[in-house]
C-alpha cells in the first residue's frame, strides 16, 4: 500500500499524454531510445526526461545491449503494474501519511466579534 506521497508521485508520473504514449508503444514491444524517439516524435533529450522519470517511478526498466555495430543501445520496456484509485485507495493512502489529530470532545474556541467603535 501507498503513501499519499508514493501514491501521488506514482500519479503523476503517469499523468502526461506523453508519458502515457511512451507506455503505449512499449508495451508493444522493448524498444531502444532512437527508435522510441522517432516513434513519438520527440527528441532523445526530452524523452529521456519522460523515461526518466516512468522508471524512477517503477512503470519501465531499462537495459543496455550492444546493437550490431557494437555500440551500447538502451532499451527500455514496461514493468507490470496495477494502480486501483478509487476513493478507499485515497483514503487509505492519507491515513498511511498523516497521524489522525487527536479527539476533543470540547468545541474549538471562538474569537469573540470585534467591538464597533462608538465615534460619531
């Protein structure tokens, strides 16, 4: 079980059509960061970012392989996952984060309403 602050880094990892793009054509097949880049129109730099950030999240892992030239390729491919977000998941990852605030069975204090000033 998450934390509110895992549950909430696991969300919005996955929270981008980008992200959600890349996830899509890995699960097709692993591809390697050139081939992935072309696949989804953006640059290797701006889709390391992405990547970066899906694996430090546990939603891809990635590898190095030497391609047929002998040059190191890195391909990535997706880790199995479920995320179940309906309001019990959120609750409970709440009460995972944030001790319960003590009950009182005293009403809160109020402030009294400020005086009105009697200046003509």
């Amino acid at each position: 079980m998450h934390d509110a602050e895992e549950l909430s880094a696991r969300l919005a990892a996955i929270a981008s059509p980008q992200r959600l793009r890349i996830l899509a054509e890995l699960a097709e097949q692993p591809l390697h960061v050139s081939e992935l880049a072309r696949r989804v129109g953006m640059s290797r730099a701006l889709l390391y970012m992405h990547l970066t950030r899906l694996e430090e999240s546990g939603f891809i892992a990635g590898r190095l392989e030497l391609g047929p030239d002998g040059r190191a390729l890195k391909f990535f491919e997706p880790v199995p996952f479920a995320l179940n977000v309906d309001l019990a998941a959120v609750v409970a990852a709440v009460r995972l984060s944030v001790p319960a605030p003590p009950k009182s069975s005293t009403p809160p204090k109020t402030s009294p309403p400020p005086k009105r000033s009697t200046t003509s």
